[in-house]
C-alpha cells in the first residue's frame, strides 16, 4: 500500500493520543507522536546542559545521532544514544523544556524531515500541533480536536497524576498560548481538516467518527 497518513492536531487535552493510540491498533497504522521529538531533544538538551536560549547549540544537539525515534502501531519510542527513555516524555519538567525548544525555528526546521520520512510507505497516524498544517500538508485526513478547558484540565490531571486543578488550567492556558502565538508553525486547524470537539464525547465515540472518516477515504485511495 502507497503512504496514506491521517493526521490529528489539536492543544494539549484535546484527547489526540489517546484517541490516535486507539485508531492505530484499529487500523493497524504506525502511530507517530511529533512532540516526541521535540520532548526527547528536551531530555537531552538536559543531560548536556545546553543553553536554551542559545539555538545554534541546540540545532547541533538535533543534527547528532543521538537521538531516536521509532513508530509502529503501539505507538512512538525515543532512545538517546541508544537508552530508551520513552517513559520520561510526559513529565512537566521535560515538557517545559520541549515547549521552549519547539519555538525556535531553526529546531523545527531542523526536525522536520525527520518526521516526515515517517510517511514513506503504509498507513501512518500523526498527531501534534502542526501535522495537517506544516508536517503533513497532503495527508489524506485531517483532524482536528478540540475540548472546552475544564475537560481538558481533568483529563490532564489524570495523564500527570496531578490534582491542583488550578496549576494545570495555568499551565494549559500558557501553553495554548505558546502554541498558538509562535512565530513559526503554529497551532492551527488546517483549511481542510475536520474538527470535532470532544468535550462530550468518549475515546470510543471520537475514535469510531475518525474510524469511518479514515475508512472512506482509505477505500478511495486504494481505487
């Protein structure tokens, strides 16, 4: 089969990983985090102590074989130098520095083709903040999800095992606008994505809404 890619952009809480983890074992797609990227190179902007403010240092960190990243239909891996430290991706401290880093335009560039030699051959999910937009322009599918705050912060509160509500309705509110206001690919819904607001509605209900979206226009694809 020829690369067919759905991508599923939408601010953090939205429920894209969730729903994208389901959708992948569904349809047996590779499942692509982008912001895996930017959060493995946090992990190791870390570990060498590099200056954030300084990008040519941190566009040198990218360009070293250093870091990972591998997709399959259980989802992103990210090893550094060799170690896998997927399970250090969703930590607040590694989050902050992934969203300082991802604001600078000569990361993103840098990252970029990386992420995109993901669409090669064979069915890929791809969620983040700019897939349909910048990533992945020609996907077949695109989504994008959205959630009113406070269902977003409890489903936040959950992911990070955090209960001050307070804390994390800052925190998502600094980061959407961080996403939203950069300079440099932004958060945005693509011109031709399909939006759902999940604020009502279970994984399973937005995972069976994409289901049928990313069945019908597989079918055409494959014609």
């Amino acid at each position: 089969m020829n690369s067919f890619v759905v991508t599923i952009d939408g601010p953090a809480g939205s429920g894209k990983s969730t729903v994208s983890a389901m959708l992948a074992k569904r349809l047996k797609f590779r499942f692509l985090t982008t912001g895996a990227f930017y959060r493995g190179l946090a992990i190791l902007c870390s570990q060498k102590n590099a200056d954030l403010h300084d990008a040519a240092a941190v566009v040198r960190l990218v360009e070293k074989p250093g870091i990972q990243v591998t997709a399959d239909e259980n989802g992103t891996q990210v090893r550094i130098e060799g170690k896998n430290v997927s399970d250090q991706l969703n930590s607040e401290k590694v989050a902050a520095i992934a969203s300082k880093i991802s604001s600078i335009p000569e990361v993103r560039k840098a990252l970029l083709q990386a992420q995109r030699e993901f669409q090669s051959t064979g069915g890929l999910i791809a969620e983040g903040r700019d897939c349909g937009t910048v990533v992945f322009p020609d996907a077949q599918v695109k989504i994008f999800l959205t959630a009113n705050l406070d269902t977003r912060v409890m489903r936040r509160s959950i992911e990070v095992k955090s209960s001050n509500s307070n804390d994390l309705a800052k925190d998502l509110a600094n980061r959407d606008q961080a996403d939203t206001q950069r300079k440099v690919a932004p958060l945005s819904k693509a011109i031709d994505a399909v939006e759902i607001d999940t604020s009502s509605l279970s994984i399973g209900q937005v995972a069976d809404r994409i289901e049928a979206i990313v069945r019908d226009k597989w079918r055409q694809h494959k014609i």
